[in-house]
C-alpha cells in the first residue's frame, strides 16, 4: 500500500471562506460600479474564480476584474475566514498515520497559503488555481492516495487520478450529486473524517 497522503480542497472542504469572499466581492463592487450579488456568488464556490466574475462582467472586463478580485483578497477574505468542523482534526489525523496533507483548490495558491498560515492549517503542499481534472495533475504529481472535496468537481479530480473520492456536504453539491459524480463516501462534514479514513485504510489492507 502507497504512504498515506491526503489531498484536501480548501473553500467550504476545510475553510468557510463566505464571509471573506463576499465582503472581497463587496469591496470589488465599490471599486469596478459593477455590482456583484456578493451571497449569490459565494453559494456557487468551487470553480476558479473566472467563471463567477464572467456572469457579472461583459468578456473585456474579466480579467481586469480578476486581478482586482485577487489584489482586494489578502485585506478581506482571510480575517473573516474559519475552518470548518472537523477540519484541523483531519489534519492533525493524516500526520499521526505517519501521512503528508496536500491542499488542491482552484484558489490561487499563494491566496490559499494566506488562509493556511492565518488559521494555522499546517499542510506538506499547495497547489492551485487548479478545476476538476485540472486538479488530478497535481493529486498523482504528489502520489495522493485519496482527496477530499465539496464540490462534484473534486470527485471528477479523484477519479481521473485514480484515487478514491471522498466527498464532504458542506458546499454547494448534495451528498446525493457527490455520489453521483463518484465519490466513495460522503460525509456530513469532516468531523467524520477520521472513521472513514481508517474503514478505507483496513479495507485496502484486506484487498
């Protein structure tokens, strides 16, 4: 059996980034005059950044806006921001297996290292601004043996990398779409992350 590690998406998998996010697309809104439905676009987080400024801006205007979004970002999203239940348990749990813990988020990685270090998430690797398959380059560069997700993207991730999906209800995706699009086991959040973990660990052990 390969060595444990683990990689884990960041917004609303181990982070509730909402408030943060909403209060960066507030700030984006008073500086652009575009307004941003701020609640609106953090109920839909998990693809990159792109695609949610595209429904408010017209096509010139996106990446001028993206990289105002990113430069406004460390000043209002990372105080806001907590981890989710369960989320430095499941860190701390990957390292007592003797296991590595990665984070693979469509975020930015340096915007995500700001989340980490803020909230004291100790995590082996980041990479970012990384969707769906996208995210399974950086699962086998890594040699992630299982990932942990919200979204149904993340599932797809897992799959294309050949790793088990885990899937976590804590985003905009239903325990029912994580399924769906493959997760092997669905958690209400990650405070039951640790049995699942071991389960999957014995039954691999078993095969």
């Amino acid at each position: 059996m390969p060595a444990l590690t683990v990689g884990f998406d960041l917004d609303m998998t181990l982070v509730d980034s909402r408030p943060g996010i909403a209060a960066t697309y507030r700030a984006l809104t008073a500086r652009t005059g575009v307004p941003v439905d701020a609640d609106a676009a953090v109920s839909r987080l998990g693809p990159p950044l792109r695609s949610e400024i595209a429904r408010w801006f017209p096509p010139e205007q996106v990446e001028p806006a993206v990289s105002i979004f990113r430069e406004l970002y460390p000043a209002y999203a990372i105080t806001p921001t907590v981890p989710l239940p369960g989320a430095r348990e499941a860190i701390e749990l990957v390292r007592a297996r003797g296991g590595r813990v990665l984070v693979v988020t469509s975020k930015l990685g340096r915007l995500a290292r700001l989340h980490l270090d803020h909230l004291g998430l100790a995590v082996d690797e980041v990479a970012g601004d990384l969707f769906a398959e996208g995210k399974a380059t950086a699962l086998r560069e890594h040699g992630a043996t299982h990932y942990v997700g919200d979204h149904v993207a993340d599932m797809v991730a897992a799959e294309t990398a050949g790793v088990p999906g885990i899937g976590v209800a804590t985003g905009p995706c239903s325990a029912d779409e994580l399924r769906t699009a493959g997760a092997e086991v669905v958690l209400d959040d990650l405070t039951g992350f640790p049995g699942a973990l071991d389960r999957m660990i014995q039954l691999a052990l078993e095969q």
